[in-house]
C-alpha cells in the first residue's frame, strides 16, 4: 500500500483506473467478477444472508493475494522508469483494486478503511444508507486520486 501510494506521488498518477490487459493478470474471483458485472450487490448478499462470512473474507483475501502477486510479478517501480505509459496503467489498476477491495472490506476492517481512504484521497460515500452509497462507488470505473502515502499498519516491536 505504502510502495503504491509512494509511486502514485512520485510520478503523479492521478487518476484510478481499470486496464483490462493488466486485470487479466488477476486470478478468477467471484468478488471481482461480480463488480466487473456489476453484480457484486447480489454476491455480498448472499454470503451474508447465509451468514458466510469467512466464505466472504476468504473471497476477499484471495483477491487480495491476486492483486499483490500482480504488483510483484509486474514491478511497478521498475516498469514506470523503462516503460512509463506500461508502468501507469499498472499503477492505475492497482490503485483501482486498492480501492475495490478497501470498500469490500469496510463492513470488517472500519479503521483501516478510513486510513486507505486518506492516503489515497478516494472519494467519500454515503456509508449509512448501506449498499446504496456503497454500490456506486465500487462500481466506478475511473475516478480522481491524490496519494498522500502513509504507512497503514506500524510494525510492531518484538
């Protein structure tokens, strides 16, 4: 997060946006897919209906590694010097599933929603009328960021 967020300073990335080449990068999700489908509003519901919240945040967690081994198979911060056209849409993508997967995990992770939400500047919704000011968020295509880097969570001492 910090590295994306550094990067997205750096070289003044400022938008988020989907790249469907680099997204092919991602493995197979039913969280992904159902927000490329629009349909990610019918998927959440049911696992929470069903009260099948680690099948929700284990959905979550493989998308997280997804996304991470994209990041590291694709080095950013080695393909925007070489490649710099190459190198922003990766970071564009990344800070896109950044943004995909902080809102699909607000409904568990309050505080660090808020904090990913301030580096990156993503825009505020309304979270109290529940998935109606959540969906139009999570299914935007592009949209405005300004990075502020921060380290989210602080490495603890031993």
């Amino acid at each position: 997060m910090y590295r994306i967020s550094k990067l997205a300073e750096k070289f003044d990335i400022n938008q988020a946006k989907l790249h469907e080449n680099v997204l092919d990068m991602i493995d197979d999700n039913i969280l992904l897919k159902g927000i490329l489908e629009q349909q990610a509003d019918k998927i959440i519901k049911k696992f929470f209906e069903e009260a099948d919240y680690q099948g929700y945040l284990k959905a979550w967690y493989e998308l997280i590694q997804s996304t991470n081994k994209m990041i590291q198979d694709t080095a950013p911060w080695k393909l925007i010097k070489e490649k710099p056209q190459e190198g922003e849409k990766i970071l564009q993508t990344a800070i896109w599933l950044i943004h995909k997967l902080n809102l699909l995990g607000s409904f568990f992770f309050i505080n660090s929603f808020e904090k990913i939400n301030n580096i990156f500047e993503f825009e505020k919704f309304d979270n109290s009328k529940n998935f109606e000011g959540f969906l139009p968020a999570l299914y935007k295509d592009n949209f405005t960021i300004k990075a502020k880097p921060e380290i989210v969570f602080k490495k603890l001492d031993e």
